[in-house]
C-alpha cells in the first residue's frame, strides 16, 4: 500500500522539482481559461509515468468569504461516482457472487421489464452500461417509478428499442445498482463502498454527508440569470431519511449516481487504480480482468463499458479512459490513458458551462489539453 504520507509528498514534488516545471506561460495560460470562463474555482492533478507530478487550485472555495480553494476541499464530483458503484460490483462477480448476465430484476428485487419487449431480459450488464432501455423521464430518486401501481406512467420510464440494442445514458440505472449492491452483501451502500474501496485505498471520502467533515466542503454554485447561486442541496444532510432507512429501497438516498464526496488529490489515488488496472501499490481492487472490462465500451454511441468510457475526442490523438459529472454547477472530469500512464483530475465548482459541437463541456476540455501540453507531450 502507498501510505497516504507518501502520496501526499509525490502530490506536491511538482512544486520543487525542475523536471516539472513549468513554462512561463502556464500561469497566464490557466488563468485566462478561468477567467474566459469565469470559473469560481478550479482544481487540477496531473498523473505522468503513474504517478502524481502536479496539483493545483485556483479561484475560490466559497465566494461570499473568498476563503480559497484547496486540492484536499472535497466536492460532489456527480457522475464519476457511477465507477465506484460499478467497482463494488465487479468485486462481486469476481468473488462469483453475481454475474453480468443475470437478470436484473431477480437481482434488485422488483421487475425491471421493457413493457414493449417482455421476453427479453435486462441484464445487470446492461444496466452498468447503459444499454437497458430505461431512461430517467419520469426521475431517478426513487424506485416507485417503475411500479405499475404507483406510477400510471411506468411505462413511460421504458425506451422504444430492445434491451441491449441501444444506449441511453440513465440515472436511474445505478441508483438501481446501488440497491443490488445492498441486497447482495446485506451492508448499507455508502458503508460498503467506504469498507471495500476507499478505506483500502486511504481516501477520505464518502456517499454520506454526516460522516464527512462539512468545513471541507468546496461550495457549488450555478449562474442563474448572470450571476451565482450557491447550491445548497448538493450537501444536504441525510440523517433523517438514514433513520428509517431500509436496505435495498432507501439506497437513493445516498445517490449511488453521483453522490460521491471526494477530494480532487484523492479522486487521482482512485484513477490511478484503474489506471493500472485495479491496483495501487500493493492494494489490490480489482483483478486486470474486471478492471479491463470496465474499460471496454459496449456500445458505439458512447463507448461507454461499465461505468467507464473511451473517447478519442478529449485530446487530439489520444485514447482516453474515464467519465464526467455534472450536477449543481460542478464539472468534474476524470480522464487517463492506461498504456501511457498519464491522466488528469480537473473539477470546477462554477463555471460559464459553454459546450462544444460534442456537448462537451469547453472549460474543462480546454484545462486538460493545457495540462497535456504543459506536462505530457513536451
């Protein structure tokens, strides 16, 4: 295992060291990103040869105070959490406790059935990857929209094509994965994840937000009519509905879609596992198996495999593994080339969210091909 203070010291070696500096540019170059996209606050970590070389925060952790950013702030990363779900789940299958072809309904405990091709079986394959026909139109915060006799609409939560044949990116899904997860380890989820993969890994993060240290916190804000709005909700507390909280049902509760709180230097502990394929030090994950088949899209739409996604569109010439989040203001990314050993970490609390042709988010593209330029390619 690498002891977090060793981590902590390769996060910051970049500062001293000649070998990373940096060109007289860079400053300038960042800030005019920030500032074209006037971003509240912005943080960085940069992974070369397998390990960290670079780590950095500009802007602001809550803007009334301008107290400022920090890469050990923990923010809402939004769908980046998807992984850590998926992760929890390939452990299963390799312990053979679960399998990706299973069906789904026997495995989340009510039935999960395109209405529109009822002998065909959604397999918990498809829903890590998206392909199993559900969408979020009628919402993803609890299970009752799939209930005949709570939602007159059920069926609207059903695309037209056949389960496996398409791809549509659903919430959903994975608040369903979450309740899976509990009914097949018989432990709450955010406890699961924080027992199997985050404490292994030495990453102070979590689902839960009361178990979490809230001065951490870095502030999301979303720019409502020219000027930002904190966003609140993103770090609501959860003690109440924890109080009856039942195993299976209550998951969403957590948001196993995109509730994760994590640091930027943590969340680059956490690529770098999946960069080398389930390991970290002598912390062992996930076999090279499952963490390659996590890697591997499914569908051409998206290219996107279990919770993961390849894309030759982020940096040109490259072929990048990872995911995005956005929710509440924020714009995570978490992006890593296996092979090479690079890959980047580069989250906003804020940000003018303008998109390119793709839909992709341009602050955030445009700070990973900075980073790669400046301490990748030259």
């Amino acid at each position: 295992m690498i002891p977090k203070k060793l981590l902590t010291v390769m996060m910051s070696v970049v500062l001293c060291s000649p070998l990373f500096g940096q060109s007289p540019t860079f400053e300038k170059n960042l800030k005019d990103i920030t500032d074209k996209y006037d971003a509240v606050g912005l943080a960085v970590v940069v992974v070369k040869d397998g390990k960290p070389i670079f780590s950095k925060s500009v802007g602001y952790k809550d803007l009334e105070t301008k107290a400022p950013l920090t890469n050990d702030n923990l923010f809402r990363i939004a769908s980046i959490s998807k992984s850590f779900s998926a992760t929890a789940i390939m452990q299963l299958v390799e312990q053979g406790k679960v399998s990706l072809s299973d069906d789904f309904s026997d495995l989340v405990g009510f039935k999960v059935r395109n209405p529109k091709f009822p002998d065909t079986k959604i397999t918990l394959e498809m829903v890590l990857s998206h392909r199993s026909s559900l969408n979020d139109s009628n919402g993803y915060f609890t299970f009752d929209v799939l209930d005949p006799a709570k939602n007159k609409d059920w069926e609207k939560s059903y695309n037209d094509y056949k389960p496996g044949t398409d791809y549509e990116y659903c919430n959903l899904n994975f608040n369903m994965v979450g309740a899976v997860l509990e009914r097949l380890t018989n432990v709450r989820f955010d406890n699961y994840i924080k027992q199997q993969i985050l404490t292994p890994l030495g990453l102070a993060a979590g689902y839960c937000v009361d178990s979490l240290d809230n001065s951490r916190f870095a502030k999301l804000y979303a720019k409502e009519d020219g000027s930002y709005k904190e966003q609140p909700a993103a770090y609501s507390p959860r003690s109440e509905e924890i109080k009856n909280y039942t195993m299976g049902v209550s998951t969403p509760v957590f948001s196993p879609t995109g509730g994760m709180k994590i640091s930027a230097n943590d969340l680059a502990t956490y690529m770098m596992m999946h960069m080398n394929y389930g390991k970290l030090g002598n912390v062992k994950i996930l076999s090279k198996k499952s963490a390659k088949k996590m890697q591997q899209g499914l569908h051409p739409k998206e290219n996107y495999g279990l919770a993961l996604l390849e894309t030759d569109r982020l940096i040109a010439g490259e072929h990048m593994i990872g995911h995005t989040g956005s929710a509440y203001g924020l714009y995570s990314n978490m992006f890593f080339e296996p092979n090479k050993k690079f890959g980047f970490v580069v989250i906003t609390n804020g940000c003018d969210p303008i998109v390119d042709r793709n839909e992709d988010i341009m602050m955030s593209k445009d700070v990973i091909n900075l980073l790669y330029r400046e301490f990748i390619k030259k």
